[in-house]
C-alpha cells in the first residue's frame, strides 16, 4: 500500500532504510528540523542543516521515488539562549523560498520554560507573516500535558487557524483536547515512549480518524522508520478494513499538505471525500 | 466522541494479545523484585512512588486506564517554569509528591 510518513528525519538515518521504506510503499516524506542529539555551537551550523533539508535529503530521497518534503525552524530543545535562537530564526524565511518547505517546524516546547515559550510564540509569529503552516512538537513524558495545553494557548492567542496546525507526539491524555479545539494530530510510534503501534490504532478506535495521521519520527534514537506500515499491520490484524490505513496514511496527510502550494499529492492521489 | 469500534471481540483480543501481555506482566514483577535485590537507596525515587500509586489503576474496574496513568504521570502546573536546567524527562512529575502510604509496597 503506498502511503507519506508524514515525520522522519532522514538525515539521521541511512540511505538503506530509504530503500526499505520504498520497498513496503511509502511515497512521500516530511522532514521537520529537529535536534540533533547534541547542541550546535553555532547559528551557521544551521544554516547547513537548512541546506542538507532543502537540497540534499529531497536527492537522496528522489534515488527511491521518494518525494521528500521539510518544515524549519529552531527546535525547543536549543531554545532557551534567546539571543541564539533568534540568530537562527532569522536563517529561516530565505530557505523558506526552497521548492520542499512546507512551514514551520517542528516548533513547540521541551520543558515548558519561559524563554522556550517566547522562542515559540516568535516562530509562531513567523509562520503568520509568512503564511505559512505550522507543525508542532509536544514535551517528554510529564511534560507533555502541560506544553500541549501551553502550546496550543499560544496558538489561539495568535490567530492562527488550527486546521492549518498538526500537533505532533499526541498520546491518549492530550488527543481529545487536540482534536476538540480543531487542530490535526500526529501519532509517533516509539517502541519505548510516545506510541506504540497498538496503541495508536487503540486511539484510532476511540477517537476517530478524522484530522489525526501516524508517523515513524524515525531518528537518531530507539526509532523503527518501518513503524508506520507495521501499524498498518495492527490495523488489519484486528479486522480494519484496508481503507482505514490508506485513510490514516494516504488521504489524511494528502488533505493536510494540500494547504501548503509546495506540496504535490504523490501518485495521483486526489484530495479526499469529506469523510472516508 | 466516536463509539469504541475495536473489530475483535474479547476471546480474539485474548487469544491475540495475551502472551504478549503476560511476559510485560512479568517483567513488571521481575522489575520490582530486581529492586527488593538491589542495594538499598533508591526504593522512594519518586519514579516507583508513581510506579505504585499507578498499578492499582489498572484493577480498579474503571476504563480509559492509558490516559489515567499518563495524567497520573503528568505535571499538572499551569504556568511556564522559569529556567529549564535539564533537557531531559524522567517519565513522571518530579513535584507529584505520589504518597507512598496509600499505595502498595514492594516487598
């Protein structure tokens, strides 16, 4: 079945696993800017990660019949000097010209200070100059209650339009909250934290599968960038009609990138029906 | 909010999930015992304060068990910390408190 991992950052990972993910059907990518498990010492050193997302993942990606799309911005975790992140903020709107960017991200809060909160509500206002769509990432473990709630405060008291809005990393304790105040939602599918593949298709069956897509977020860490058609596995394991994973993985993300002018359905896929 | 709609009935999600349950189980119990073992110093980390106030979630015949530990885990503050001093997590609220008297012990 060809379906987008809608979060993966390729660049911590190896041409091989491109192979793989080609080989179970996936088509499309998108590469939030992230950390990189280790702080940079300098805003340059972003620059060129900028460069490696706009220019050479789209090439690696293309070898596969990848379609390979990016999100930019500086993460939280390398938030907190405001003077840096502000360095590196100012990077942003010339990549933003590249022909792969979908918006900014993935913006959002790690532990939920207060000077990752400026840094957030100043991306969030670039996104607004720029019109650009925004994709969030939520806190660790204990923090996530709290950063999803702060985050998406900070995202109404902006004016931004949350159906332009996916906020990431979503678990059964924030889902609800997410969906009711109109934004879309990702699930990452962790073996140890954030999702299991069981337990997205738990939260499928609870509470829909409207505005809500799954992702490998496959990284640098414990991540399986298979992950998200071994949950298409679950799904079918349980008696799920096959529409469902193409609606989770295919329509659903088609639906949301369609609001960015740089993003192309893959393989013809059209925008889908209101509901599936 | 959409109705449940898991597609398998209770004896398949049994026969499915079971063993694969059962050794989590186990390793839950080998975990706590592990600790009895250990040296002793760490037996009121505020991690397996909140491990034991969470176990008795999961037999208390409510549902939504998931989404009651994570809140049970959760930071439940309401307003920006002033310094972040750590990028990292540890899986619970530092500041839960997570009173041990009520709650089971390990040995």
């Amino acid at each position: 079945m060809a379906y987008i991992d809608p979060h993966i950052h390729m660049v911590s990972r190896t041409t091989d696993d491109y192979r793989r993910m080609a080989e179970a059907g996936c088509v499309a990518i998108t590469e939030p800017a992230f950390w990189a498990g280790f702080d940079r010492s300098s805003p340059a050193a972003f620059a060129d990660y900028f460069r490696q997302l706009t220019q050479v993942e789209p090439r690696r990606a293309a070898t596969y019949g990848i379609d390979h799309y990016c999100w930019l911005c500086i993460n939280p975790k390398e938030a907190e000097d405001p003077g840096f992140a502000r360095e590196v903020i100012s990077l942003v709107p010339e990549f933003l010209k590249a022909d792969n960017v979908l918006g900014i991200g993935e913006i959002g809060l790690n532990k939920n200070s207060r000077n990752e909160m400026i840094i957030l509500e100043e991306q969030i206002e670039l996104a607004r100059q720029h019109g650009q769509m925004i994709l969030v990432h939520t806190p660790h473990l204990e923090d996530k209650l709290k950063g999803t709630r702060l985050t998406m405060d900070a995202l109404a008291n902006a004016g931004i339009e949350p159906g332009r809005v996916l906020i990431d990393h979503v678990e059964e304790h924030t889902v609800a909250e997410v969906l009711d105040r109109g934004f879309w939602a990702g699930m990452t599918l962790y073996p140890d934290s954030k999702c299991t593949p069981q337990r997205a298709v738990d939260i499928i069956e609870c509470y829909g599968n409207e505005r809500i897509w799954i992702n490998s977020a496959g990284d640098w860490g414990p991540s399986d960038p298979l992950s998200v058609p071994k949950c298409h596995s679950e799904m079918r394991r349980r008696g799920h009609a096959p529409s469902l994973a193409e609606k989770i993985s295919l329509h659903n993300p088609v639906a949301f990138l369609s609001q960015s002018p740089a993003f192309t359905p893959p393989c013809g896929v059209g925008l889908p029906a209101a509901s599936a | 909010m959409p109705s449940p709609s898991c597609p398998l009935d209770a004896r398949k999600a049994v026969d499915l999930y079971f063993m694969e349950h059962r050794a989590k189980l186990l390793d839950i119990a080998a975990f706590l015992d592990r600790l009895d073992r250990a040296a002793a110093g760490a037996t009121d980390d505020v991690r397996l304060r909140a491990m034991r106030q969470a176990i008795p979630l999961l037999i208390d015949g409510e549902g939504d068990r998931a989404r009651r530990i994570l809140e049970l885990f959760s930071d439940h503050s309401a307003e920006p910390i002033p310094e972040a001093h750590t990028q990292a997590a540890i899986g619970v609220d530092p500041q839960g408190g997570y009173e041990a008297a009520a709650t089971p012990q390990t040995t």
